[in-house]
C-alpha cells in the first residue's frame, strides 16, 4: 500500500512573506512561529474551531489586505500551513515521526518558543471548553505544562512569572 503523499509545507519565501504579512497585523498572532502553535492547538482541540472565528483573531481589528489578490494569497497560506500541519500530527500515529514547530531560532542557533506557545494558549482559548479536563489528565496535563510556563514570562506582572527555563530543564519538560 503506497505511504499517503504529504501536504505541500511552504516555501521558505511563501513562509517569509506570510511572516512579514503577519507582523503587520494588531491580533495576538503576529508571527509565523504565533500560528504554527494557534493551529496545532485548534488542531488538537477538544472542540472544533470554524475558521471565520480563527481568521478573524488572526486578521485584528485593522487586518486588512492591499488587493483580493492578496487576500487569495494569504489565505492559501494559512489553508496550505493548516493542512500541512494536520498531516504532520497524524503521521505521528502512523509513523516515528514527530512534529518540529516553526520556531524562531537565536543568533546561537536556540530556539525560544514563548511565541509558538503564546499562540498555542490563544488556541487553547478560543476553543475553550474541553481543555480543563484534558490539562486535568496526568499525561496529556504534562504536555501543556511547558507552553503555559513558556506564556507566563510574558505576563506584565513579574510576580506571576515562572522561572527561567535552562536549555538543560526544557530537555526534561
């Protein structure tokens, strides 16, 4: 039986372009890195998240596009990314593959992670009901541990901080 054949991933210049797009926006996604962790919470979500509520996040208060061949563009993008992103996960069942995120990397080659998973907890949000009890299960709990402590930092209150994850203790999240 032949392997089903992947979803096309962007390009790296569609994947530049659809961050810098991004970056002009006024939601709580603006980077690419933001909307690869919203779509793999909204993939994983225990309620299904019609994309007029997702795009409309995405897109703000002021996102509006130049022309509606942009538009066409951008949304091509977002439906490529979102599909690539689904067969990703599901061939994690099929398969020992695992599934990379798009994480920005520092001058050090160090990936940081807090956008992908401030992104993933904007996800975890908008789909709301259903996440109490998965985050209540033991297993399925500890994987959401390291994007909740990754979105603390990012509090305005220093107090409500978690500390600083060492790359030696991000191993073990």
């Amino acid at each position: 039986m032949a392997r089903p054949q992947k979803k096309q991933s962007l390009h790296p210049s569609e994947l530049e372009y659809f961050d810098a797009f991004l970056e002009g926006l006024n939601g709580p996604i603006r980077s690419f890195e933001a909307l690869d962790g919203l779509f793999c919470a909204l993939i994983c979500a225990p309620r299904a998240v019609p994309p007029s509520e997702y795009i409309t996040l995405i897109m703000g208060s002021g996102g509006i596009f130049e022309n509606e061949a942009q538009a066409q563009k951008i949304m091509d993008l977002m439906i490529r990314h979102f599909n690539a992103i689904v067969d990703q996960l599901q061939s994690t069942y099929r398969t020992d593959d695992i599934y990379v995120p798009a994480l920005i990397v520092d001058e050090h080659g160090v990936p940081d992670g807090r956008e992908w998973a401030s992104g993933f907890m904007v996800g975890v949000t908008l789909s709301g009901q259903g996440w109490p009890a998965l985050m209540a299960d033991t297993t399925l709990g500890q994987m959401v541990a390291p994007m909740i402590t990754l979105t603390t930092k990012q509090d305005p209150d220093p107090a409500l901080w978690s500390p600083d994850l060492t790359p030696e203790n991000r191993e073990g999240v």
